[in-house]
C-alpha cells in the first residue's frame, strides 16, 4: 500500500507543475484570441508548439533510458 502513496503524491506534483507551467503558457505571442460580444474564440497555436516541442523531448529522454 506503500506504493501508492508514492506513487499519488508523485502524480500530485506532477499535476501541480503542469498547472504552474500551464498558466504561463497559455498566453504566449502567437496566440489567437478573437472576442466578439459574448462569443470568444481561442486557438493556442504557439502553444501548442510548445508542448508538442517540449513533450517530445521528454519521449526522447525516456527513449533513450529503455
């Protein structure tokens, strides 16, 4: 039961670095963001070049472990 623990308060961090992360970066420079009325519309684009950047290393390093 030991391993749970760990492994939660693991996933917890995690989590709680994501939403750190997370909320710098979605406003990057790049970003488009239209308001009209009560309508807004939001497409993270650099944003999601980012991520896509930055998960890809992360493959990459675990990759490289296995």
């Amino acid at each position: 039961m030991t391993d749970f623990g760990k492994i939660f308060i693991v996933i917890g961090v995690v989590f709680i670095i994501i939403g750190l992360i997370w909320s710098f970066i979605g406003k990057l420079p790049g970003d488009i963001s239209f308001q009209k009325g009560n309508f807004t519309f939001h497409f993270p684009i650099m944003t999601s070049i980012v991520v896509s950047i930055i998960l890809t290393l992360i493959f990459y390093v675990i990759g490289r472990f296995k």
